[in-house]
C-alpha cells in the first residue's frame, strides 16, 4: 500500500474550480468593468433569477454573506431584546450570533448524531422546558450541517404546535433537497452564503435570502438597503448595508452553469469514502428522502485527535467542526438553560472532516483513503 506522495494536498481546491471556468469568469467580470454597475447592477437580478430557476423558490434576494442574511430575516421577523429563539449548539457561531446580535436569547437544542442536524425530539423537550422557565420563545433557526438537510418537516411540525417560525440555515446545503424540494423552500424564509470554501461559493463574500412570502420579500428588499422605502432616502425602517457586489454576482453565474456537475462528482467522492472507510471509523449517511452537497465529509472515531496528529504529519488536511460548541463557549452558555446536550458533547469530540471538493481526483482521494487506513492498520 502506497501512502507516500509529495504534491501538497488542499482541503478545499478552488484553484482547480477556477482553472476549469476562468475563461468565462474573465468574460463576466469584463462585462462588469465595462458597464461600471459596481452596486445592484445587472448580474445582481440576473443572478437572483437564475437562482430562482435553480431552486424554485419564489422570491430571492442576494445579500452581502450569509451572517447578514439571517439577521435581515431576524429583523424582519423584529425580534427584539426579551425573545428566545432556538438553535442547534453544534453549528458555527453566526447562527446563535445573529440572535444575540437582536438583544435576543440563542436557546440550544440537541442534535441527530446521524446527521448532526437538530433532533426534534430534543427540540420539543427543550421548547417546553424554555416555556416552564418562562423565556418568550419566538422561533427556530435549523441548521443544514456539512451539506446534509435537516428534519424539516418535523421540525416545522413542531413549530407550528407552538406557534413558533422557522428560518432555515443553508449556508452549508445550497443545492441538497429535502423530501422533493431544494432546502431553501422550507422553513418561514431560508438563507445561505457564497463564502468561498462554500460548496457554491463566491470570490468574496456573498449570500441569498429564499421566501415564498411576497410581504416578507419587500420588506426584506428594504431592509437590504438601510430601511429604505419606496421614496429614495426615506427609511421607512430600520436597515443595514446588505447588498451583494455586482462582480460576486457576475462570478456566482459563472459558477451556478457548473455546480449541478460539481455537486454529482462531490457524491462520488462521499460514496468512495464511504465505502473504503465504514469498516474504521463512522462515516455520514443520506437519509431518505434527502441529498447532500457534502459542505464537508466528516467522520466519527475516538481517535480523532491522534487521526488528524498523524494526517498532518504525512501532509493531509483535516478540520475539527466544531471542537468547542457554541453551549460551552462563555459568551453563549446562559442559552443552555441548565440543560445538558449529550449528543453535541459526544460529537465535539469525535468529528473530523476530511478533503471534499468538486474536483478531487480519485488518485489524491486514494492517498488520501490509504493513509487513514494505515493508521489503522489496514
């Protein structure tokens, strides 16, 4: 078994992605630089509409990340300073940081170690637990983690029992479907962001709202521009600057005619890494109903740290989401309610996600596959 190879390994290979589309990219950001629309210009609602085709979804706003996205929905939806709402803890910070950025509690829930996704059995014990200790609970942020959908259905179901919304968090599964439809036409309003490690990714930042809530949308559009109404320089509410760039968008198109193609090859990494490696460690399963986008390929073994000790001595890279959830961290543990999160504990500590992109080549993942079956002796 050969294990040896000299080539630096990338985690995320965007130069191979470039040097497949640059021709058209330079086309694209010419057609910029020569009309000048650097802000809301033409490739913004050519773009919006290209991902309204893409995904269905009735009205989409591109946005300037994915961190503003959610928090134009939160302020839209006006939470306020005194609501709750509740997240996954094993997620990135942004989702509860949005939240607290509103005045508003993050309440932790649990999530399924199958799919690292909230459990709603866990979310319902945790919204009755938050109503006996009296937090005014407003609604839901899900999380679609390393690519895969979450519960939606069930989720939304137990929602709707406690007159609670739903905002889906698909910075991580633009592109994954869930029981038929694209993850961004669930939930009150989806979002998603075009940071570049994403699997649809910008050269910069970048993000997109989803509704199928016409009212919701125009006042979205506003918020997107300090609040503005229809009368220029008129706030008819409070806004923030939450434009996407016109190149970021002129760029996107470019990647959006690729990432049907991409997001299948992605599938074909996740199958071979499957196959060759459930005999040593746990690997990530599609529930039915369900496709991933394989944001990330994260295995489960109590070896982890010595796993990756030993990947990056022989210069494979690999990355701990999430080694500290969000319940643990000071600033956020008064959303744990004294409650505890075993599921997301027991993750922290086993997760490891390894090379995943829409160009690895099947040699490089061989090495790759190799070397992690050395290590345990096969």
């Amino acid at each position: 078994m050969n294990t040896k190879r000299q080539d630096p390994i990338p985690f995320i290979d965007l130069a191979a992605q470039q040097a497949h589309i640059r021709p058209a990219l330079d086309r694209a950001l010419a057609r910029v630089l020569d009309h000048g629309q650097y802000i809301l210009g033409p490739e913004c609602q050519l773009f919006e509409q290209d991902l309204r085709d893409y995904t269905g979804a009735s009205h989409v706003l591109g946005c300037s990340n994915g961190t503003d996205a959610l928090t134009m929905v939160l302020m839209a939806l006006d939470v306020k300073p005194g609501d709750a709402v509740l997240v996954p803890s094993f997620t990135f910070i942004a989702t509860a940081e949005v939240v607290a950025l509103r005045g508003a509690l993050p309440v932790f829930v649990d999530v399924d170690p199958l799919t690292f996704t909230l459990c709603p059995l866990h979310l319902e014990e945790t919204i009755l637990f938050a109503k006996r200790k009296g937090v005014a609970l407003k609604g839901i942020i899900s999380v679609d983690l390393f690519g895969h959908p979450a519960p939606h259905d069930e989720i939304e179901k137990v929602a709707k029992r406690y007159g609670l919304w739903t905002l889906v968090d698909a910075a991580q599964s633009m592109g994954a479907i869930y029981k038929g439809k694209h993850t961004v036409k669930h939930g009150i309003a989806a979002t998603t962001s075009f940071f570049p490690a994403k699997p649809l990714g910008g050269y910069g930042d970048g993000g997109a709202i989803f509704t199928e809530d016409k009212t919701l949308a125009e006042k979205l559009k506003e918020i997107r521009v300090h609040g503005q109404g229809p009368v220029p320089y008129e706030a008819s509410g409070l806004g923030l600057t939450g434009r996407l760039d016109t190149l970021q968008a002129a760029i996107l198109i470019e990647k959006l005619k690729v990432f049907p193609k991409e997001i299948a090859h992605r599938n074909r990494v996740a199958k071979r890494y499957g196959e060759k490696l459930s005999a040593v460690c746990k690997v990530p399963k599609i529930k039915e109903g369900c496709s991933s986008v394989w944001a990330q390929y994260t295995v489960q073994t109590p070896q982890r740290d010595e796993l990756q000790a030993f990947l990056k001595e022989k210069g494979i890279p690999s990355v701990i989401y999430y080694k500290k959830p969000l319940h643990v961290q000071p600033f956020y543990a008064a959303g744990l309610l004294g409650r505890s999160l075993p599921e997301t504990d027991h993750l922290s500590k086993e997760v490891l996600s390894l090379p995943m992109h829409g160009y690895l080549d099947s040699g490089v993942q061989d090495h790759i596959i190799d070397t992690l079956l050395s290590f345990f002796g096969k």
